[in-house]
C-alpha cells in the first residue's frame, strides 16, 4: 500500500463553482498508483467542495442561487459578522454541504461519471485563495 499528499490552491473571486477536476486528475496521475481512494479536504469554513454537473452551467448557477435564498446575507438573522454581511451565511452553507469528498480510483483514473465535476464552492464575495489537500491510498 502507497500514500501520497499534495495541496491544490484554487484562486476565488466571488461566490460560484469553480471546477478543478483537471487539476485532481494531473495530481492523480502524477502518483503512479492505479487502485486507491482518493480524498479531499477543504481547509476552509467557508467555502466547500461538491461533486457535480459538469456539462450543463444552467446547474451551477441554479445551486449558487438556491444556497443564496436559504443562506441569505441579512444582518438581522444572525449574532456572527465579524467579517461582514456575507460571513455567517458562508459558514451556514458549508455546514449544509461538505468539506471532505471521497473519490475512488480504477485503473489509474478518478471513477467520476460521465457529468460529473469536482468543484470548489465558493460562498465568500471577496476573492480568496483556498487551499484543498488531497490525499491518495492505494497500489
């Protein structure tokens, strides 16, 4: 059995899906193993990962608007902005999705569906740079 880490930066510059799948599956590719798991960690509590539609834009901008109506910035409905109208918001909406995904390895590729994206979910409106580890076991 193998390891191998590594760390993806991913420059944000407001609240949307930003897909890094290609980046992953270089990483991937890189490690010469070809059976394993795969896993990534966002650092962040206010910005998340999702597997999702990679084909249709219509779905992003669906799921960003959606989270913007259950999450809204409203001063009134929360204790916490320490960091503006935007900051309890962005920490609801990564509570309602993940910081961890788990991606399956076959024969040296990611086993992502036909559709499918890894994606960075911004929640914040000013830029950042957000910092995902991967980390790979397998053979």
């Amino acid at each position: 059995m193998r390891q191998a880490s590594g760390t993806l930066e991913i420059a944000t510059s407001g609240p949307r899906l930003y897909e890094f799948t290609r980046d992953v599956a270089r990483w991937v590719g890189e490690q010469a193993i070809s059976q394993g798991l795969l896993t990534i960690f966002c650092r962040h509590t206010s910005a998340s990962l999702l597997i999702q539609e990679n084909a249709a834009p219509e779905v992003k901008d669906d799921i960003v608007a959606f989270f913007s109506r259950i999450a809204p910035e409203d001063r009134s409905l929360y204790a916490h902005d320490d960091e503006g109208p935007d900051d309890m918001p962005a920490h609801l909406k990564t509570a309602l999705t993940q910081v961890s995904l788990t991606v399956p390895l076959v024969d040296g590729r990611l086993a992502l569906g036909t559709w499918q994206g890894i994606y960075l979910f911004e929640h914040r409106r000013q830029p950042h740079r957000r910092s995902v580890v991967l980390h790979l076991l397998g053979e």
